[in-house]
C-alpha cells in the first residue's frame, strides 16, 4: 500500500510523535476534569432558585399494556408500531422469508 519512496517512520520519530501526542491528551484531560469537578460543585451545591439543571428520566421503555410487540425474526428488535411493510426496518430482514404464504390456485 505504502510506496516504496517513503521510508517508514524510525521508532525514536514516532516516540517523539506519540509522547507528545499524549501530553496533548493529559493536557485536554486534565482541563476537562476542571470543568466536571466545576460542574459537580455546582451542581451540588443549592443555590436559590434553581430551575434549571433537571433531567427527566426517560431511559425506560414504556410498557405497553403488556401486550408484545411483534418482532423482527432477523434481529429481534420490536418493531414499530403502524405499518407493518414486507421488511424489518431496522436489518431489513424479508417477513415473507419466515412466513411462508400459503397460494391457492
Ligand atoms: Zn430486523
């Protein structure tokens, strides 16, 4: 793939490279964590008259009314309520290749 002009970095070059690449990183790190620790504190700390700042939790899935919904035979997500079409939405699995249509005539 490489052409053969170019000579492939020496391993003291792509030390150099990678240490100073990482010093980047510890930098960036570090700066963040700043910001996080000044993100706790503040939220931690109650000042009068918050409002904002509030996260609703909607990670759980609704149930609904324990009544399943059908799923896709190829990678078993449920599928989407409404129109049912001929493939999964999410893998495009074909329904008609594990429901076999009886044809009369
Ligand atoms: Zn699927």
């Amino acid at each position: 793939m490489r052409s053969p002009a170019r000579r492939p970095p020496s391993d003291a070059e792509l030390h150099a490279r990678l240490s100073a690449r990482i010093e980047a990183l510890e930098d960036r790190v570090r700066r963040l964590e700043v910001l996080v620790r000044g993100a706790v504190v503040a939220g931690r700390t109650r000042s009068s008259g918050t409002a904002s700042g509030r996260v609703r939790r909607q990670m759980a899935a609704p149930r609904t009314g324990g009544r399943a919904r059908p799923r896709c035979p190829g990678c078993t997500l449920e599928l989407p309520p409404g129109r049912r079409g001929e493939a999964c939405v999410w893998c495009g699995f074909l329904f008609d290749a594990v429901r076999p249509r009886k044809r009369k005539g």
